[in-house]
C-alpha cells in the first residue's frame, strides 16, 4: 500500500474486541479468542512497523474487565505475564518501545515484573512507541491525573492559574504523546468504551463487523485509506471554504 504520509495516522489506537465471539462461532472456550487476538496483536505492530505509523495503542484489559469470571482475568494475567516475557526481544530487535498505561499497581506483582523488564529494556527505542492500555479507564485516567496535579501544586497558586489543556494533559499516562488520529474499534460494536477519553476529542473513528483475531493487514489497509479520504477540519472550515482567505 502506498499512502502519502499526510494521509497516514501517526498514533492508530485500537479497540480490540470481539475474541469470545471469535472462539463461540467456532464452538470453542472464550480463552482460545484470546490467545487468537495475541496472534492478531502481533500482525498488527508488524504492519505498523511496516507502514512507518510510529504511535501504536492497545485497549488490551481495561479496569471494567477486572469483573469477568475470575478463571478468565486469571488466564488473561497469565497470557500476559508470558507474552511480555517471550516478545521481549522480538520488540527490542524491532526497534519498539513498549509502555504500558493505566492503572499499573492494580496488576499482579509477577505481571507487572514481567512487563517492567521490556519497559526498561526498550525504553530508547523510536520505531514504534506502543502503549498497552492494562487495567485501563479513561475517566479513572483523569482521575489519577487530577490526583497527581493537585500533588504537584505549587503552593499560592490558583488552579485557574495553572490550569490549560497542555498542562493537565502532561498529568495524563499519555504526557508526551501526541492524540490519536484514528480510532479503530473491531466486532462491530459502535462505542469508545472507556478508552482515551480526553485523547480522543478530535480522532477519526472507524468500525468494522471484523472481530479481533480476523484483523488483519488488508483490514489495517482499509481502515487507514478510510482515514486518508476524510477530512479532519478540527472543529475549524477547510481553507477553500475560508472566505477570508480570498479577500486578499
Ligand atoms: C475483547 O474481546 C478482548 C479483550 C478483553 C482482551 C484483549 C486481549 C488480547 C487481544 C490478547 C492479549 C493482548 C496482549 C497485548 C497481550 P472480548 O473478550 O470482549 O470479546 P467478546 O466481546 O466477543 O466477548
């Protein structure tokens, strides 16, 4: 595929369901979704590699799934624990560097040692910034970030002083990275979910009936030419529509 860099997202998040109807199509126990959607997970960092999109985040466990039957939160934590552990060095001779965002300390210790590794190992890498969102909620995100801003306070200042969308956006998991372009949402449900809540004012959104573990590189492809033909006017007029500009 040959897409203009302009017409590229340079930070793709992804929702990514659809695993358990994935594994009940097929008459199968929902865990072997899951351990598909890993499949799919690494297809689509490939791509991103590949397709030169240098910002990559995974809505992998959000902090609402921590309520699913216990015998799959158990098997989820342990697929990650051996993911994080196995693709090490796969990330690291790829040139990406993997965060982690959300609620961090609500992870088992052995999981989150696990991933602590590959944060350290890749942490100056630049191909591919990816964040797994783990344990993950966007308003509990706002949450930590108005805890971690109110801590930060200099004392004798006024929040409307202090506060702009920059500087509370530098309280956020995401500090220093840019919003997303595109958000894609698989298995055809039509909702944000909890995901990015802040970071998303101005994405794109894109939804297909593909469930996860079928997400592949020609349904990346289309998710991205579907962003490439949109116009993003960012709340503002296109220029050619900016009367002002033909004045002059
Ligand atoms: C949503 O499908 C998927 C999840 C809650 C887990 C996503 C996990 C993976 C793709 C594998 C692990 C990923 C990493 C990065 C290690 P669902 O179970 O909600 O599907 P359903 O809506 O059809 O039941």
């Amino acid at each position: 595929m040959n897409i203009a860099s302009n017409r590229k997202p340079k930070h793709l998040a992804v929702i990514m369901d659809g695993n358990g109807r994935w594994a009940k199509l097929r008459g199968l126990p929902r865990v072997e979704g899951h351990r598909q959607g890993m499949k799919a997970v690494k297809t689509c960092i490939l791509s991103c590699l590949d397709l030169k999109i240098p910002y990559l985040t995974l809505y992998a466990f959000s902090l609402e799934n921590w309520e699913r039957p216990f015998r799959e939160v158990r098997f989820l934590m342990k697929l990650l624990q051996t993911y994080a552990r196995r693709e090490r060095d796969f990330f690291h001779k790829k040139g990406v560097r993997v965060r982690v965002i959300g609620d961090f300390e609500k992870l088992p210790t052995i999981v989150r040692r696990e991933l602590q590794e590959v944060i350290n190992l890749t942490r100056d890498n630049t191909k591919l910034e990816l964040q797994l969102a783990l344990s993950y909620g966007g308003r509990n995100e706002i949450l930590r970030a108005v805890e971690r801003l109110v801590d930060a306070r200099e004392s004798g200042k006024s929040a409307k002083e202090v506060l702009t969308e920059e500087y509370f956006s530098s309280f956020l998991d995401t500090a220093d990275l840019p919003d997303p372009d595109l958000v894609i949402r698989t298995s055809g449900e039509h909702r944000v979910s909890n995901f990015l809540l802040w970071q998303i004012a101005y994405s794109e959104l894109y939804f297909t009936e593909r469930l996860w573990p079928e997400f592949d590189r020609i349904e990346l492809e289309k998710a991205i030419q579907s962003f490439g033909a949109r116009s993003r006017r960012f709340g503002k007029v296109e220029f050619s529509q900016d009367l002002s500009s033909q004045t002059g």
